[in-house]
C-alpha cells in the first residue's frame, strides 16, 4: 500500500490537496475516512527537517519550550552522555563527552525548524574549546557504536537526538514513531573529513533519510543504488535513479569504483564524454578550451572508459538520466567499442551520429599527426624533420622518449599556441553535438 498526494493549483492561485492510499498497481483503494488515515500516518512518520540555520527565517515567539524545559534537557543530555561514558571502552570519559559535543554542535547548527539565540546558547554552552579534536572523538565513537553488539549505545545515541529533538520546539514525536528526516545540504560550511564523520552518525540513527546535496564528497559516502539524480528540464523537474534491477553485480562494482569513489562529481554532469584513456583526456579538454567550450560549465564530464568498460557506464548514465556520447579509436579495440555503441542504440544511424564519433585513425597520437602536428612527434623523438622515416615509427619514438600522457599534453599545448584553427574539424562538430546534448538537459 502507497500513499499518494496530490496537489492542483486553482484558478484563484490556491491549492486543492487529493488524497488516497493506492496498490501496488498504481489503484486508488477504496476507504473511508482518508483524511483521519493520512492524518494517523503523518503521526507514525513525522518529517523532521535539518537544514542551515543561516538560511532560515527567524521563527515566531512561542515555538521554543521556555527555559525549564531547556534546563531539563540539558539535564537529561548530561545523563544519556554519563550512560554512554558508562560502558568500558578505550576512550576516556572526557574523550567521550567531547565527541559527543561535537554530535550536540552538528545537530545544534543543522535544526532549522525551530531554532533562537536563546536555545543555541543553553544547549552549546558545553562546547570544545577544540573543535578539531572533538570530531576526531566523534569518529571514534561512530565506528564504537557501529560495532556488533553495540546495539544499547545505538539506543542511547537515538536518545541524544530525540532529546535534542524536543528541546528544538513543537515537535513531539509518537512512540511508535519511525519519523522521516529530510537533510539538506549538510556539506555546508562542514570540511570533508567532518562531512565523512557527520554522515557516519547520521547511517547509525535509525530513520528514513532524504538527503539533497550539491556535494561529490557526500555522493562518494553513498552506494549509487540510493543516489536520486534531480534533472531541470524546460516545463518540470525529473527524478532519475537505478531502481530494482538497474545493474548486476559485476557492473555495480564496476561503478562504484569507476565513479562513485573516484569521480563521484560527475553525476552532476549533463553529459558525459566518453573517450578512451589519458591521452583523448588531455588533448579534448584543451582543443575544446581553444574553440571556447568550457565543458565545466557546460556540464561536460570527459571520463575515460577502458577500466571500466564502456557498456557499463553507458546503461549507468541512461539510467541516471545523463546524456552521453562515445569517441573511439579507429583500431581494432576502438572497432568493438563502436560496435558496442551501435548494439546499444539498435543500430539507429540517427542516433549513432549523436552518440559515436570514430577516429579516421589508429588511435589519437595518428590522428593529430595527420591533422598537422608532425613537427611536435618528430620534436619529442628527437628526429630532425628532413629524416626519413614513417609516421608509425616516429610515434612509437616519441611515446619511448616521454610517454602516451606527456605526449598529449605537448600537443595540447601546441594546440594552445596555434589557436581554434589548428582544430581538427571532425573534432568540433564532436563538440558541438555534446553541447546540443549538455544543453538539451539545461533549464
């Protein structure tokens, strides 16, 4: 059983709000009494929301409990941080009731819903006079509570937050309750080591989360199989996600290592370049700077795909709502992936000219030495210009006197210093289709 709401807009600019519980199928069910049901469900899954206490409003008088009730809280946080000390462990009292300050200070700043001067100034008047060293304790206290067994001090660290939670104003929360914690941007104004720590602490609080973030770091703590990719089109705003079934085994892993633990900022791109290696790497960034692209801004992300394979990342990117297009080799390797691409798009030959551009050579170094860049090959091998020898063995010179990368970072500088005419034309309208693709996914 679902919950659907539904909200329309009325002529009059107000809002008329729908209601039902539907099936599995999609079917609305036939009940009475909807309005009293969906009431006792917000009772059972309150949203909390956490947020920056900078970005909020300032809140009306009579939303924060007077100043008994912060003095009992303070009371009964000093008597949870006690139960936790307690327990044997390595840490040192002081040690302990440090970390958790900084748990106090985390959630302190981050509870926007009700918040005062007033109330941040009782609750963190127990500050570490050493941030950085209070953090680390936490660190410590989050892998303590994560360890089998420690399923008393998860209970006690729960009583920290819902203690914390009713010193915050209104909210009271059921028994039974199993409330819905919306977060929004927690890495602001948070280094990336103490994103990591908050992050941890909030994995071991057991609530449903829904977390927005701008931040590659955050997205690299977070299997892909929870990420949500939020699209701006020009007339609504698409989810996009794996779902069940998305990738096997073999391809999550894939993934994972690929781009969410190395290039976790990529899933905010608009389009993904997909070339082979290194060496398209730095020769594409630095032709398309020289025709005036600046992908970073376009939403680009050029990712080289020979580690992981390249049908992997491309049922990733449709999945995710990513555009895409491949740049491949004219060798035989360069040919399978090709052929790889057209299977993908059914051989559509409209959609392979959006989605495929093959080298008219052996691989990228033969291409820009066709393309009239000899003098940089023959340069780095050392091989004056009036000897003879063939385009092959000039490469394979120049690549044994410095290698594959710095090689294409000579040319690329050379590209610089010729400018936008020195640019091979296959190579622009490769440009110009990715831009059509980025800005066709802008608002």
């Amino acid at each position: 059983m679902f919950y659907r709401l539904e909200g329309e807009l009325a002529e009059d600019d107000s809002v008329m709000t729908l209601r039902s519980f539907i099936d599995g199928e999609g079917e609305a069910l036939v009940l009475e009494e909807i309005d009293e049901l969906a009431r006792h469900l917000v009772r059972l899954m309150p949203v909390l929301r956490l947020r920056d206490a900078r970005f909020m409003r300032r809140i009306h008088n009579g939303t924060v409990p007077h100043s008994p009730q912060i003095e009992i809280t303070a009371r009964q946080l000093d008597f949870l941080s006690r139960e936790l000390v307690s327990h044997p462990q390595n840490l040192s009292d002081g040690q302990i009731r440090q970390g958790l300050s900084a748990m106090v200070q985390l959630l302190e700043h981050y509870f926007a819903e009700q918040s005062s001067a007033q109330t941040r100034h009782r609750l963190m008047r127990r500050r570490s006079h050493d941030e950085q060293r209070s953090w680390r304790y936490l660190d410590i206290i989050n892998r303590m509570i994560d360890k089998p067994g420690g399923r008393s001090h998860r209970v006690i660290l729960l009583g920290l937050f819902a203690t914390l939670l009713q010193a915050k104003g209104t909210v009271r929360l059921d028994r039974d309750a199993r409330p819905l914690l919306l977060i929004e941007d927690p890495e602001t104004r948070l280094h990336p080591i103490m994103l990591s720590v908050a992050w941890h602490l909030l994995n071991l609080l057991p609530l449903q989360r829904v977390t927005t973030t701008n931040s590659g770091e955050l997205l690299s703590l977070t299997p892909v199989e929870q990420v949500c990719r939020l699209v701006r089109e020009s007339t609504r705003v698409s989810a996009w996600r794996l779902g069940p079934g998305g990738m096997n085994a073999e391809e999550s892993r894939r993934i994972a290592f690929h781009i969410r633990f190395n290039r976790a900022s990529s899933l905010f791109a608009r389009c993904w370049l997909l070339v082979e290696g290194e060496t398209e790497t730095w020769v594409i960034n630095e032709l398309a700077r020289q025709c005036g692209h600046h992908f970073d801004a376009e939403g680009v992300k050029v990712i080289e795909f020979a580690q992981s394979g390249l049908k992997p990342l491309i049922k990733f990117a449709r999945r995710m709502g990513i555009q895409w297009h491949v740049l491949v080799d004219g060798d035989e390797a360069g040919k399978k992936y090709a052929a790889t691409v057209r299977g993908l798009l059914n051989n559509d030959r409209e959609l392979e000219r959006d989605h495929l551009t093959s080298l008219p050579a052996l691989d990228m170094e033969h291409f820009m030495y066709r393309q009239g860049f000899d003098d940089v090959y023959h340069r780095v091998a050392q091989i004056p210009d009036n000897v003879p020898m063939n385009m092959r063995r000039v490469i394979t010179k120049a690549i044994h006197r410095s290698s594959k990368p710095d090689l294409a970072i000579e040319v690329a500088m050379e590209a610089g210093r010729r400018g936008v005419d020195a640019v091979p034309t296959l190579l622009k309208k490769m440009f110009s289709r990715v831009l059509w693709l980025a800005r066709g996914r802008a608002d």
